[in-house]
C-alpha cells in the first residue's frame, strides 16, 4: 500500500468523528440565528421566512454596555497577566534554579488543573466581601463594600487562569531568546534593568503580543467568572447566549449573538497572528 | 559589581513575584483552612475551631455524587476516543505528505479558538435537531471536541522533534507502513500522547460553559453540579471538594512529570508555539 494512502486511511477514523462534530453544529447555529422567534416558545419558528431581526436587535445602546464591559475587563485582565506574567516566565527561564523552576513550572500547571468553578470559591473565600483579603482593595482605591469591588473580583478570576497561562506560553518566548545578548549588553556596561528593558523585552515582543492573544481570547469568551462573581453587575456577551438559553429559551437570538461572539474571536486570533506574523516574520525572530 | 539601580530593579523585581505567587497561591490556602472550619456559617477568618463536617457532608450528599460518577464516565470516554483519534491523525499530519493536511490541521484546531459558550450552544441545536436527547451521549459528544486539540497538539509537538528518517529507515527496510507506524512511531511520541491524554482528561473534567448546555436535569457533571450550588449559597462542602481537587491536581502533576515530563506542555506543547 503506497504510504500517501496509509496516511490518509490514518487520519480518515478522525475526520469522520471530527468534522461533522465541528461544521454541523456550527451550520444549523448560523441557520438557527436566522429563524424568527415568538415570545413563549423554545427555540425560533420552523418553516417560515428567514430574519435578520436576531442580529439587529443588537444595534441597540443597551447592549452596548455588555460589549464594552467584556472588552474593557478583559483588557485590563490580559495587560495585568502580561506584566505580571512576563516576569515570571522570566524568572523561570533566566533566574531560578533548575529545581525551584520546575516547581515553579508544576506550580502554574497545578493551578490550571484545578476546576476554575473551586478557584472562583476560593477567590471569593479570600478576597471577597467577608474574605480574610478583602482590605487589598484599598491598594488599587477600591472600596469592598462598592459596585467596582464586584468588577475587580471578576478581574481577580479571570487573572487566575490568565496569568498561568500566558506565563506558560511566554517561558517558550523568553526561552527562545539568547541569553548571550544580555550578557554582552551587561559586559559593555548596562545596568541589569536596562539589558532586560532594550534586549530581552524587545526581542520577545512577538511572544508577548501572542500570550496576550491567548488571554484575550480567553477572558472575553469566559462565562462562569462573570456569572457567579459579577452579581449581576458585570454581565460579558457570553452570559447574554447563556440567559437567552436558560432564562428565556430564546434561541434564534442566543444564536444571533453566538455567530457575533464567534466572529469577534475569529476576528482577535486571526488579525492578532496575521499581525504578529507581517510585523515579525518568523525567520527574524529570536536574535540567535 | 552591584550599582545601586540593580538593588532597586532586583527589589521591584522580587515584590512583584511575591504578589503574583500570593495571588495564584492564596485563595487555596483559605479553601483547604476552611475546609476544616467546624463552623456551620461562613464565618471571619482565621476559624476558631475545626471538623471534618464538610468532608462528611461532601460524603453524604448524592446530587455531587451524581454529579462526579457523570463527570468520570464523560471524561473517560471523550479523553479514550480523542486520544485514539487524535494520535493516528497527528502521525498522519506530521509523517504523511497528502494534501490539505494544514486545512485538517486547523480543523481539529479550531474548539481551541471558538468560544466554549458557543461550542456549548451550538452543539446542544446540532444534537437537538438530530434528535439525540440523552444527556449523557450529548456530553460526550460536545467534551470530545474539548479533548481532541489537546491531544493533537502535543503529539504533534513531539513528533515534530523526532526527525522522519527513523520511521522512513523503518519503512525501507521493508517493513510495511503500519507496521512502521506501530513498531517505530508510536512509541516515539509516547510521551506527547501521556502528556496530551492527562492534559485533555483534566481539560474535560474542569469544563463547565459546554457541560452547562448539554446536562439536563439528571445527567450533570460534577462543575455543574458546583455551579448550581454556589449559585444557591456558599456552603464550605466546596471548600472540601476544593481541598480533593488540590490533592488529585498534585497527583496528576507528579504522575505527568514521571511519565512524560512536565516540561512536555511548554515550549511547543499546548503552551507556546
């Protein structure tokens, strides 16, 4: 048997179970968002005309506010894990011990393996309105007994999965950068601080606008953070499909802003890599 | 020789490790304290006195229960048929020369890009429409496209470090291409399936926005089950359960840096490319 067939008899179990799993549900959402919906019951109106009613009813100043929200927070989120996060990874790779960086390593990987849903108690436990933490607020300006201390407990969850994840992705950025440039910038007089600001940071601004990507991605598509810590009072476009879903079983509209949702997130990850990649170009990368 | 600016960069350097570590490892350390709170209400911290009555009543209540034995079964089977799949697609991927193996690639890499909460909606209308209403089969379903990019990822990540003649010196042997496969391959990206298959198990097990559109009322998974219940209160029962998870998380860690290395995940793993 020639091996180009092997190879597509290997895949072939994979496509079959993969890609009907992928393109039909993604079709009939797109066909379901179409559908007109009437007041009472599940789900749009088979058989009739097809509306763009669903998506227009989100050009509306009310909602607006839900886009804005999951925008800003998530901004706000993802910069604080790259400044935060940028630093670990760089303690990982050029600072800690063999031994106390795998540590570190297991630690950012343990936290992740824990179900977001027990660290979200966990964070509200700590720092929450009752929380043993919560006076950290002040730090930032924030009184624990206002509407913004509910905004920063939402900031607080997602940073918890955000931070391990775009530090694990920028230890493979910094690895990546020789060590040896620094050493020479230092050897020609540079104090440290200034060798990490105009070579090691420059050199891995690709990896660090692809971390962000990432945690991006991640925080604006979230649901479980906003709904059990935002109170009502920070509501992301994801709780908007998720009420459409279990409040009103209004699922043409669910649909409608499920299609936005997911060209918004298409829209992040393919203009962040193109840019990344038209900026960057892969062969230029790295400084080795 | 140390200037005075190293001292505060190392000092500004050093606080805000220190804050980023307490972040990450605070909130565990007042959920397994609580845990142990013999308080019946969510008291001030530090507690004043300590019990095991969350662990008991952990033990005893049969929604979580439900909600756990739902979460293996759906976990165990999505993670085993992604895992098959997903392992023979990888070596197909990076071994063969076929065309439209960048396309597939990006198909099974896609549930990485969409949002969960859409992956959840739209596969609860795609099974509604085929007129499949078990909850466990739509589970199942939904959790293998959590699992498979998982898998592909970091098989195909190890593979790409193994250079290609060892299986085509296989194949010019003689041997016939599955056998290669098999025989050479296979073992070969051992460590990327280990690595990929522990990190898909946990990946399902943790999710939630997917698990919540395709539970219905008897079949749940153990997040969900939390889910509804911190949504009602909160009781220290999850305080205990989060202490469980801790131990299973750190079991799984020594487990995968024994079998395949934590490092396997960085670098070209599912973290960084």
């Amino acid at each position: 048997m020639p091996l180009d067939r092997f190879h597509k008899i290997l895949v072939l179990p994979a496509v079959l179970v993969f890609a009907p799993l992928v393109i039909g549900p993604l079709i009939l959402l797109f066909q379901e968002s179409l559908r007109p919906y009437e007041g009472g019951s599940i789900g749009g109106t088979l058989n009739a005309y097809l509306t763009l009613s669903n998506y227009t009813e989100f050009w509306h100043p009310t909602y607006a506010k839900y886009f804005l929200d999951t925008f800003r927070v998530s901004l706000i989120v993802t910069l604080l894990a790259l400044v935060l996060g940028y630093l670990l990874a760089h303690y990982v790779v050029r600072v800690a011990k063999p031994r106390i960086a795998k540590l570190v390593l297991a630690g950012l990987l343990g936290v992740l393996f824990i179900s977001l849903i027990v660290r979200i108690y966990a964070i509200t436990l700590t720092f929450g309105p009752i929380g043993p933490l919560r006076d950290i607020s002040w730090l930032v300006g924030i009184d624990p007994r206002t509407r913004r201390h509910t905004e920063l407990m939402v900031v607080f969850g997602l940073l918890h999965t955000v931070l391990p994840l775009v530090t694990l992705t920028m230890i493979g950025t910094i690895q990546m950068v020789n060590p040896r440039l620094e050493e020479a910038a230092m050897s020609l007089g540079a104090p440290g601080w200034r060798a990490f600001f105009s070579v090691t940071l420059p050199l891995s601004i690709p990896g660090i606008v692809s971390a962000g990507i990432i945690g991006y991605a991640f925080s604006i598509s979230n649901l479980v953070v906003p709904l059990l810590m935002g109170r009502g009072f920070v509501t992301f476009i994801s709780n908007l499909i998720y009420f459409r879903f279990s409040e009103v079983a209004n699922f043409p509209s669910g649909a409608a802003l499920s299609v936005i949702m997911l060209l918004i997130a298409l829209g992040i990850f393919f203009a962040g890599t193109r840019i990344v990649s038209a900026i960057w170009p892969p062969a230029e990368r790295s400084g080795r | 020789m140390k200037r005075i600016e190293d001292y505060i960069g190392t000092a500004i350097y050093t606080t805000v490790l220190l804050f980023a570590g307490l972040f990450l490892v605070m909130p565990m350390i007042v959920a397994v304290v609580l845990s142990f709170d013999a308080r019946s209400f969510l008291g001030a911290f530090p507690p004043t006195e300590f019990s095991l009555r969350w662990y008991r009543e952990f033990l005893s209540d049969d929604y979580l229960h439900r909600g756990l034995y739902t979460s293996l079964i759906v976990s165990t089977i999505a993670t085993l048929v992604s895992t098959v799949l997903g392992t023979f697609a990888a070596i197909a991927i990076d071994r063969g020369r076929f065309k439209g193996r960048a396309t597939l690639e990006a198909m099974f890499l896609s549930p990485l890009i969409i949002p969960t909460v859409v992956t959840g909606f739209a596969v609860l209308i795609f099974t509604a429409s085929l007129g499949i209403m078990d909850g466990l089969t739509r589970l199942i379903l939904g959790h293998i496209l959590i699992t498979f990019p998982y898998i592909l990822r970091t098989v195909l990540a190890v593979l790409s470090g193994v250079p290609k003649r060892y299986t085509e010196a296989a194949l010019s042997l003689g041997a016939k291409p599955w056998l290669a496969t098999i025989e050479v391959t296979l073992p070969l990206a051992r460590s990327g399936i280990i690595a990929g298959a522990i990190f898909a198990f946990v990946m399902s097990f943790d999710e939630v926005a997917v698990s919540l559109f395709l539970s219905d009322p008897f079949t749940y998974t153990l997040p969900v089950a939390l889910l509804t219940q911190m949504r009602a209160s909160l009781n220290l029962t999850i305080a205990a359960i989060s202490v469980i998870f801790l131990v299973v998380s750190v079991l799984l860690i020594l487990a995968l840096d024994k079998l395949a290395g934590v490092e396997t995940l960085t670098g070209r793993g599912v973290y960084g490319r």
